[in-house]
C-alpha cells in the first residue's frame, strides 16, 4: 500500500514538473525569439504592411513575456516604413500584389491619386492568368477585385487553388503520420526510463551495528537497509530523463492537433470550392 502512494506520488509529481516545464519553456524561447529582433526593421515591416503598431501580434507576445522591447527603435523604423508606404509606386504594388490598401495611414496625402494608382495595380492582378497562378502558390484571396472582372478571375483561381490544396494536404498528411511515429517512439523511450527506474528501488546498502538495549541490559545487533546513493542519483537523473521525454511527447502531439485542425480546415475548404 505504501509502495503504491509513494508511486503515485512520484507520477502526480512528473505531471506537475512537466506541465509548469512547458509552460516555463514556452515562455523561454518567445523572450529568446523577441531578443533577437531587430525592433528597427520590425517597425518598418508593420508599416509597409499597412498595419498599426498597436495592432502587431509579435509586440504583443513579446510583451506578455516580459521581453526586452527597443520601443524608440521600433517607433523610428515605423515612422520610415510609413513614409514608404504611402509612395504612389508602393501604392501601385500593393495593388498588384492583391493586396487591400490602408488610405487612413496617410495623412495630407491626396487620396484621389493613391486610389488611382491603386487602381493600376489592381487592374494587373485581376486578371484570369493571374488568378490561376496566384491559386496554385497558395495566395489568399482578399476580395479585391472589381465585379466586371472578379467572376472570370475566381473561375481560375479556384481550378488553381485546388491544385495547391491537394498538395499541401498530401504533405501534412504525411507530416502527421511521421510524428505519430515519433509519438511511439518517445513513448517506448519513455516505458523504458521507467522501467530503469523501477529497478534502482531494490538497490540499497545493508547497515549492521550493536545497539545497547536499556530494557535487557544487553547490546543486540541492528540491520537497516538503507538506500544505495549511487541509485538514488541515478534515479533522480531518469526523473529529469522522464520529464524530458514527457515534455517531448506534449510537444509532438500539440503539433499533430495544429495539423489536424489545419487539414479539417482546407478540406472543408478544398470541398466548397
């Protein structure tokens, strides 16, 4: 009965390690990710993509970890990227990337001309040709075409879209079926450090000494059995091993159910089209 409490102990105490270990290494590699941004370049990117800074996703993590963020930078390389982003020529190329365009990010520019340019661009990207190839590189299309022309556009786009559906599908696919063989794996790794570990419970140190009994008046021998110090290091180093490959195992199975909610998701799609 104490065997199985202090077993169960053992487990509940792995459990808790691993899931605060996940937790505290998630946050780790997000601040390690945020130290190396160039908070310049960074600025300027969300800028040119015709977004608010306050609106950005990365500032936000970043944020939420606590990590080290250049704000003076970022606010310089926004303000650069913005002047850019306002060109007539920048404006033209958002068009013909089939991209929206954010006027509101451009104050005292004549918007009648950025509209006109944009127009341009546009005009380039609506076309069936272009509809096909933007289909089968995996473009998103975000609504921007006129009505005179979106029909005969969309009818290319989806004969393209599907063509790279079905290849992306293909490789997740086969992305899924390799970590449900890693799952395996690390799961026989892990059978085994449990088993090493079961057997080091046995591994103890015999202890014999004369203890002077008041009550008799006698010395009597004493025998303890206490435990071997090299199994007990031993053990505490497949406890981490365990923990890492418990870890290992919730990381490979949260990256099978973001490709399975990502099949679900293009199938659904690749069925409507």
């Amino acid at each position: 009965m104490v065997s199985q409490m202090v077993r169960a102990a053992t487990i509940l105490t792995v459990f808790i390690f691993t899931g605060l270990s996940t937790t505290g290494c998630a946050s780790y590699f997000k601040r390690k990710e945020c130290e190396k941004t160039n908070w310049y370049q960074h600025g300027h990117d969300v800028a040119m993509a015709g977004k608010r800074l306050d609106a950005d996703d990365h500032v936000k993590q970043c944020t939420k970890v606590e990590a080290k963020v250049a704000w003076t930078d970022m606010d310089t390389g926004f303000k650069a990227g913005m002047g850019k982003y306002c060109t007539g020529d920048n404006v033209f190329a958002v068009g013909k990337a089939g991209k929206p365009f954010s006027y509101d990010m451009c104050d005292g520019e004549s918007e009648k001309k950025m509209r006109a340019r944009y127009v341009e661009g546009n005009r380039i990207f609506c076309t069936p040709a272009n509809g096909y190839r933007f289909g089968s590189t995996g473009g998103i299309y975000l609504d921007v075409c006129p009505n005179d022309s979106e029909e005969a556009w969309m009818t290319e786009y989806r004969r393209g879209r599907k063509i790279w559906l079905k290849a992306v599908i293909d490789e997740k696919e086969r992305e899924v079926t390799r970590l449900d063989g890693e799952v395996r794996r690390l799961e026989l790794q892990r059978q085994a450090l449990t088993f090493q570990q079961s057997t080091l419970a046995h591994n103890t140190t015999t202890r014999r000494e004369r203890v002077f009994d008041p009550m008799t008046n006698t010395y009597k021998e004493v025998v303890t059995q206490t435990p071997d110090e090299q199994a007990r290091m031993r053990s505490q180093q497949l406890s981490n091993d365990i923990s890492s490959v418990n870890y290992q195992i919730q990381r490979t199975r949260g990256q099978q159910e973001t490709l399975g909610t990502e099949l679900s998701k293009m199938r659904t799609e690749m069925a409507g089209l």
